[in-house]
C-alpha cells in the first residue's frame, strides 16, 4: 500500500510551514511556531525504508491527509493551513 506522505512530503512540508529541524535519535523533529507560540511540531524519520510513511502529519497538523499532501504539493500555502487551524478554533483570529 503506498504511503500518502513520504520523507520527501514531511521535509517540504516543514520548510513550507517554516519549522525549526532538530536531530532528535532516529527522527528529526520540526517545529511550527506561529507569533512566537509552537501550535504543531511532528517527526520525520530518517530512515531509507520506503514502507516507512509520514501519514501522522496531518493528525499533527489538525488537517486532513488530502491537505497535508497538498501542502507538499504546493497548492496549500502557510496561510492557507494558518486559516484552516482559525476555522477550527485552533488558533484565535487577529
């Protein structure tokens, strides 16, 4: 079964939404602050296994998998996810 996010998904995804990369043991750990507060932070493992997928993200994130693929993708913008996250409540609007 193929995984939906990959290592290559969960990096862009980090570097997109701006994270801090710490090497932590067999994963490194991103952080996403947002004003100055960490509201998400998630493991990218790295390991060379291709059966070793990064589907947790978007629990982490408060998303869905189809969003979470689309922030690697592209079409789904920081702000974008940062808007989401308020929708939910999970964040206070300005």
């Amino acid at each position: 079964m193929a995984r939906i996010i990959t290592r290559e998904h969960a990096l862009k995804i980090a570097s997109k939404l701006g994270a801090e990369v710490e090497a932590r043991g067999k994963h490194d750990m991103a952080y996403v602050r947002h004003e100055g507060k960490l509201i998400a932070s998630f493991g990218i493992r790295r390991c060379s296994q291709k059966d070793k997928g990064h589907d947790y993200i978007s629990k982490a994130l408060s998303i869905g998998p189809h969003d979470a693929r689309l922030l690697a993708q592209c079409p789904l913008l920081r702000e974008d996810w940062i808007n989401i996250l308020k929708d939910k409540r999970l964040l206070k609007s300005d």
